[in-house]
C-alpha cells in the first residue's frame, strides 16, 4: 500500500512537471500498476490482441515570419557634449555647362578642299580638320611639306589647282617667313598663289606666332585678297600649347587652332539662298561672305601710322 501511495504522489509530480512544460499528462495507473489506456496481458493460449495503431500527432503551428524591422539610420557623431544631430542632406556638386555645340556647316557631299602649306598645317591642325570635313563627305587633299615658302609654292598652284579642280582652297603659309629680312619682297609671290586659285573660295591662315615677326603677317594680309584672311594671333586665344622646341604647335594646340578656324569658316560660310542675283545658282558651295572692310588693312603698328 506504501509503495502504491509514493508512486502515485511521484506520478502527480511528474505530470505537474509535464503540464508545466506543455506536455501531455501520463495516463492514470490502474489498480493492477498499469497504465489506465494499457492492454492486459494476454491469457496464456489466447491469441495476442491487435495493438492500436498509433496516433496522429497534431501538426504543430506554423510561426509566422517577423516582419523585417526598417533599418535605422546611420548613427552621426555627436561632438563634445552635444546630442547626435539629425544626417544632414549632402549638397549636389554644381554642373558644368555643356560646351557650345559648333556651328553647322553645310555643304552638298563630294566637294573638294585643297590645304596647302608648310609644318604648320602638319602641327595638329590639318588632323583635326579631317574629321569635319570626312563628317561632311568633303575629298580633303592636304599637300604640306616643311621648310617650305610662299615662294616655293607660287610657281606650282596652277597645276595643283588644276589636277584637284577644289571647291575651296586653304593656305597655311608664312611661318617659316617670320625671320625673313625682306618681306615685302615675298609679296609677289603671294598674290601668284592667289591668282593661280582662279576665283575660288580660298582662305589664307596666318601661322599663331611664337615670336615678333619681321613685317610678313602684314605682307600676306595686304596681298592675300580676294581669298579670305583668318589671323590666328588675333583670333585663336592664346597662348597655345607647343612642341618642345617652343614653335609649333602640338597636338592639343593645333586642335585648339582649328577648332576656332572652323567655327570661323562655318560663321562666314555663304549658305545657298542667302545672295542673290544671276551667278547666284553658280557658285561654289564653299562660297563665303565678303570681308570686313579691314581684314586686309596692314595693323597700324607695323603700318608706321594709325588706321584710317
């Protein structure tokens, strides 16, 4: 009867455990010591009961996720005694303007440009115009060569002229005249290139200076009409990047050089319909505007009296 009591109190304390703990409670023992829900054992000869198949277990739920927590905000460093402030909103950086688009230069396709001229030309600038005039389908024709003269040149325009029948001519000559000891004397042979050009749209580039000239800048602008004068010095803002022998032009400056050249050309480019008149329809479409009144005026410096 003892034992019976102490098992029964140990039985209870185990199910007070269990339902703490969310089990189930065991089941009641009977009289005989066995479990209330347990078979008797079978009578000896009698067959075995069939045993009780056992239970399905409850499924057990299902946790829903938590819901991710917003992150919080990087925490900012407060100074000496002071609260942590607020992230502040970073200013944007201030955007460049974009670069000026280059003028627009029209002309039909298949033209035909011939630059001639000295290193100059071969400087950077002559490279950089390619590519605008192949962007218009223009036949560019550069013949250059160094240590060469508006004298070397003069006898051999006509047959240039000739053989490349141009639509525009352009001249990049006089740099290595810059030193000469008598340049009214190369007059002459400008105005024998101007001529051999017959009438067609030309434009004589003066070279950008590396030092004072001798008086030949002035005897091309004075003997260069009616082709076009570009005055690089006055025009080109300087100064402009060179090679090392501090003379001509490297690849940086002489795509500077050009770069105004062609905003030049495209801003005095005659488009079609904008003269009138009977030669109108038969001009060259490289036609380009009359010159100012002192484009081919000597500079007042070098003229030994102001300008009129």
């Amino acid at each position: 009867m003892d034992i019976r009591v102490r098992r029964g109190a140990a039985l209870a304390a185990i199910t007070v455990a269990g339902l703490a703990c969310g089990a189930a409670p065991p089941p009641e023992p009977s009289a005989d010591g066995l479990p209330a829900d347990a078979a008797p054992p079978p009578a000896s000869g009698a067959a075995p009961a069939t045993a009780r198949a056992p239970e399905a277990a409850a499924p057990a739920a299902r946790i829903p996720a938590a819901a991710p927590s917003p992150a919080a905000p990087p925490a900012v460093a407060a100074g000496d005694g002071a609260a942590a402030a607020a992230p502040s909103r970073v200013a944007a950086p201030p955007v460049a303007d974009p670069p000026a688009a280059e003028p627009a230069l029209t002309v039909p396709p298949d033209t035909a440009v011939l630059h001639i001229g000295d290193s100059f030309a071969l400087a950077g600038f002559a490279q950089a115009l390619r590519p605008r005039m192949e962007a218009l389908r223009v036949r560019y024709a550069v013949k250059a060569e160094t240590s060469s003269y508006t004298t070397t040149w003069a006898p051999r325009m006509e047959l240039l002229v000739a053989n490349y029948q141009p639509d525009l001519v352009i001249i990049s000559l006089g740099a290595n005249e810059v030193e000469a000891f008598n340049p009214p004397a190369h007059a002459g042979a400008v105005r024998r290139i101007v001529k051999a050009i017959g009438g067609r749209p030309c434009v004589w580039v003066s070279p950008p200076l590396w030092r004072k000239d001798t008086g030949i800048i002035d005897v091309i602008r004075t003997s260069s009409a009616p082709c076009r004068f570009f005055d690089s010095d006055a025009l080109v803002p300087g100064p402009i990047p060179r090679k090392r022998d501090k003379i001509h032009p490297n690849a940086e400056g002489g795509a500077r050089w050009a770069e105004v050249f062609w905003r030049w050309l495209a801003a005095e480019h005659l488009p079609a319909g904008e003269d009138a008149g009977a030669a109108a329809p038969r001009r060259s479409p490289w036609a380009l505007r009359p010159p100012p009144p002192d484009e081919h005026r000597a500079r007042p410096a070098l003229a030994g009296a102001p300008a009129p």
